[in-house]
C-alpha cells in the first residue's frame, strides 16, 4: 500500500506496511503512481511522451529511475505486502495485563467549560472526591493485575484533580511505597486547568510527576469563550502567569499546553502561535468532540480550512525551529525509525484491556471518556473485572477489525481511531468517525513532512560542516 502527496515542495511517497518515507523529484513521483498497474514499457512509453519536450529528462533518466523503484521494492521499501493480517488475529487471543489506570480522583471541577465531554467534571452523576482507601485499593488492583508489565502509568485525572489534592499526595505516597516490593516503576501525570496552582502543588508536580497537562485553549478571547468559572468569569488571565510560572520551574521535565479547537476558532494555528510566544514549547491543540447541534461543534464543510490550519502550522514550526525558538507539537511528535511496536500500532492506545479508568467510588471504565456510561461498567476495583465479554470487545477492536481500514493507509499510525470517539458517533466501538479519521490523516501529512524537512536540513547541516 503506497501513499504519495505533495506538501511545501516536497514529493513524499510512504511505503505503508515498511514505513519507510521517500523524498523523490517529479519524474520518480509520476512513475511510482504508474508502477503497479502499468508495465515497465509502457511506463517508459509515456514518460517519454510527457517528456519529449523536456531535455532534461532522458531516456537513460526513465530507465534508471524505473530500476531505482524496482530495487526499492525488491529490498522492502516499497510496494511491500501486508505482513500484519495474521498479527492482528493473534492479538485478539492473547493476554493481557493492565499497565495504566486513569484515576478520576475528582468529579468535581472549578470551571464550567461549555464543551467538556465530563459535563462540568461530573460524568452526568453526582459530584465526588475518590477517597484514600479507593486510591490505595486502585494502586492495589494494578500492581497484582499487571503482569510483566514494571513500568506502570497513574493519570490523576477530574473534573479538576487539584480539587482532590491531600488525596493525591496520598496515593502518591502510597505508589512510591509498594514500588521496591513489587519491582515496579510508577510514572504519574496530572491533568489540570491551573485555577489552584500555586507553589506548595508546583513544587510536588515538578518532583513526582512524570507529565503535566496544562489546559488553555489558546487567544484570551477564545479562552474565556467556552473556558469559564462557575460564576461565568474567564479563567484566562487567572491561570496563564501559574502555567508560565509552573513551566519555568519545571526545567527540562516533560509537560505539554492542551488546547481545544472549536467551530469558534477554526484558526486555531493563531491559538498555538499564541501559546508558543507566551513562552510555551510543548504544544497540544485537539478538535473538540461534541454533539453535532451544539452551535460550536465543527462539520465537514471546516475540513477545508482545518487541513489548511495543520499545513500552515508545520510550515511554522518549520521556520521556528530553523529560527531556534521552535516548539513541539503532541500530533506531530512521529517517530519514523525507532516508532511504537507493531503490536502496539495495530491495537492502540489499549484502553478497555491495558488502561482503564477509575471512579471516585471504584468503579472500572475502559478510559475516562466511558465514565459515566452504565453500558461500559467493566466492574470495580474490588472484583475486578466483572463482565469479560465487554473487555473482548475492545481486545477485538483495532486497525484489522473494521472493514473500512482495510485499504487506508494511515491505519498503523491511528490503530482504527479512538473506541470513544466511534462510540459517540456512531453507537459503537467498532464505528468509523469520518471526520476524525480526515483530520487524523492529515495530522500524518503534515507530521510526515516536518520530519522530512528536519532530515533534510541536518543532512544540509552534516554536509556544511564536513565541507569546513
């Protein structure tokens, strides 16, 4: 499965079963579009018919560009066949263990966000603080449901987990203290939308988390659009001196700005750009997920200018990063040569199986976007799980068990889309979300281009130094 587009002058051909990515001139791009459904021949018949008037292109040239392509495909790199299928049907019979929980210490929240998928922080019930005995017995629950797994992951997550903090410091604590026993490494994160931080949580955050999610959406004026406290105030000019502050103090450490993007500002580049010049360099900016009456929820008639948005945006960080102020952005953070696992590319983010979520009262969710959802109760934390036949459906689900992946090209970089995202579209799990699915592709595109230019340039770079 080959696939070839053209962006910021550049001709990238991806070879989708090796992975392997192509920078090819004009004459290599026509003739990779021709090479499986036309003969050698006639291949050379009509370059030399389109070229005829080009002196520039020579027979030779054709020739030796067909036997270019040819060992290209005779040594994997293009045209390979699909090696996976078999892969995947194992998968679905295999064990798993869970490695990560996402822990909803809080369903409670101190913004009432417009668009928040966890209604205000409550996940449509009642509002709640997790306990310490349900965080240490969720802490318990992985450690003796992880297997082989040693490094695990802990997400605090809300509503707004800074609303639960003394419990926080306590599960930590907790964590940290079974890690010697068990042979385990936990690695926390903490989503937060900044109105509590302040040095005491900044100071705990930058030593025991290993990320740090830090919500704004980008210009105030959009900020405080959907982003309000209960009261109905923005929460822009309250939070950005904490996150500049908090990032300043964090260093190197990893963290990264979360915005969202709505039908209010399809331009959101100028929301990231925004973000980068406050002092920010580790960006991420998702398209909201809502229902599709809501007067802000973007429609097919934006995919236009949301394509246009994501080119202009690695154009940018393009420009920035030769300029030395770049910044990082979580969609376009693709790993061409040491990438996920294979398994881990066509199962996913593991959620139902590897990760799940947690409830203040102990309730298990195959992430935080089904908490709430009584269909999708796995069981507790106690128990465990209580309804096996729901986890062998998200065993089941990935990249080559829906019929409308099979030809797409970017199924080993989406693993079949988010289950949550498919669900809230089209009623189930195994449903394909159309528009994310076009948003998704182009993200790779444009990720795929950025890390061209990047090669390029060092190669550039390499090269001008050896000439010195």
């Amino acid at each position: 499965m080959i696939h070839q587009y053209q962006l910021n002058g550049y001709n990238i051909v991806l070879d989708t079963y090796s992975g392997s990515v192509h920078v090819v001139d004009d004459l290599a791009y026509k003739i990779i579009e021709l090479y499986e459904h036309t003969s050698p021949k006639e291949i050379l018949t009509i370059m030399l018919e389109q070229h005829k008037h080009d002196s520039d292109i020579t027979e030779r040239d054709i020739r030796e560009t067909i036997a270019a392509i040819e060992e290209l495909k005779d040594t994997g790199q293009l045209f390979t066949e699909d090696p996976y299928e078999n892969l995947s049907m194992d998968l679905r019979n295999r064990k798993t263990y869970v490695k990560a929980l996402c822990l909803n210490v809080a369903h409670t929240c101190n913004l009432s966000c417009d668009y928040c998928f966890a209604s205000q922080g409550k996940y449509n019930g009642d509002r709640a603080i997790m306990s310490y005995e349900v965080g240490e017995r969720a802490i318990d629950y992985l450690l003796e449901n992880s297997g082989h797994h040693r490094n695990l992951d802990i997400d605090f997550f809300g509503g707004e987990p800074l609303m639960a903090w003394k419990v926080v410091k306590q599960i930590v604590a907790y964590a940290r203290s079974k890690e010697q026993e068990y042979k385990k490494k936990f690695r926390f994160t903490f989503t937060t939308n900044g109105m509590l931080l302040n040095d005491e949580v900044t100071e705990f955050l930058n030593k025991e988390m290993y990320n740090v999610v830090l919500s704004l959406d980008g210009r105030k004026e959009i900020h405080d659009r959907l982003r309000t406290t209960v009261n109905g105030k923005g929460s822009y000019d309250h939070i950005v001196p904490k996150f500049q502050e908090f990032v300043r103090k964090r260093g190197d450490q990893e963290y990264y700005v979360r915005g969202t993007y709505t039908r209010n500002n399809v331009d959101f580049t100028n929301d990231i750009f925004h973000i980068a010049d406050l002092g920010f360099d580790k960006l991420s900016m998702e398209p909201v997920i809502c229902d599709p009456r809501e007067p802000y929820a973007l429609t097919e008639e934006d995919l236009s200018e949301i394509y246009n948005q994501y080119e202009i945006l690695a154009t940018e960080m393009i420009e920035r990063g030769e300029q030395g102020n770049g910044f990082t952005f979580y969609h376009y953070m693709l790993d061409l040569s040491e990438g996920p696992c294979i398994q881990k590319r066509i199962t996913g983010c593991g959620s139902g199986t590897e990760y799940l979520a947690v409830t203040p009262w102990g309730e298990l969710f195959p992430c935080h976007q089904f908490v709430g959802d009584e269909a999708y109760s796995m069981g507790n934390i106690w128990d465990g799980i209580t309804r096996p036949e729901l986890q062998c459906q998200f065993k089941e689900s990935n990249c080559y068990s829906k019929p409308e992946c099979k030809d797409c090209w970017a199924k080993l970089y989406c693993s079949g889309g988010c289950p949550a995202n498919a669900l809230h579209a089209t009623g189930s799990i195994n449903g394909i979300y159309d528009f994310s699915c076009d948003v998704f592709r182009k993200r790779v595109e444009c990720s795929m281009m950025v890390k061209v230019a990047e090669s390029i340039r060092a190669m550039e770079s390499d090269s001008q130094s050896q000439n010195h």
